[in-house]
C-alpha cells in the first residue's frame, strides 16, 4: 500500500500502527525529507509527532532497516540509506 509522506497514524485501521509508521516514512525518504546519511528524527520525537509508544517506533525502522532504507548507528542515531548503493554495500 503506497501512504502519502504527509499522513497521520488511523487507529482502526486494517493495517497495524507499525506497518502506517514504515509506509509513511518510506515516503517521506522517497520524497527527499531527509538526505541520504542523514538521520532521521528520534524515537522519541517520532513517538511524540505520530503519538506511538516506543515499540512500535522500533517496529516501524526495524522494517526500514530490512529493506536497506534505513540503517542504525548504535548511540548515534537512525540514518537514510545510500540510495545509490545495494544493501551489501556494492555500487
């Protein structure tokens, strides 16, 4: 299901808060919100903007990470992807 980088979580939704989570940042990385190497908003301020608890948040990017959108930096940090390389690092 394609979101719009501008939508909102719906609580009654078919699909789960994480799945709505991952859809919406996949487009907002799709539309250039955030630049490649870049991080991403905090758990935190993701959970305060989509008013998700922290679980689903690590949910959502956990998603990400596994398609190669995202990538983690321990005590650093979520980041975007390269998107000019494949996930095992090759160009």
């Amino acid at each position: 299901m394609d979101y719009d980088p501008d939508a909102q979580i719906i609580r009654d939704a078919p699909e789960p808060p994480f799945e709505q989570l991952a859809g919406i940042l996949r487009a907002r990385i799709a539309r250039g919100d955030w630049q490649p190497r870049r991080p991403i908003p905090s758990e935190p301020r993701l959970g305060d903007e989509y008013k998700l608890s922290r679980p689903t948040i690590r949910r959502a990017i956990a998603v990400l990470v596994a398609e190669g959108l995202l990538f983690v930096v321990p005590q650093r940090g979520t980041y975007v992807a390269n998107r000019d390389t494949e996930p095992d690092g090759s160009k």
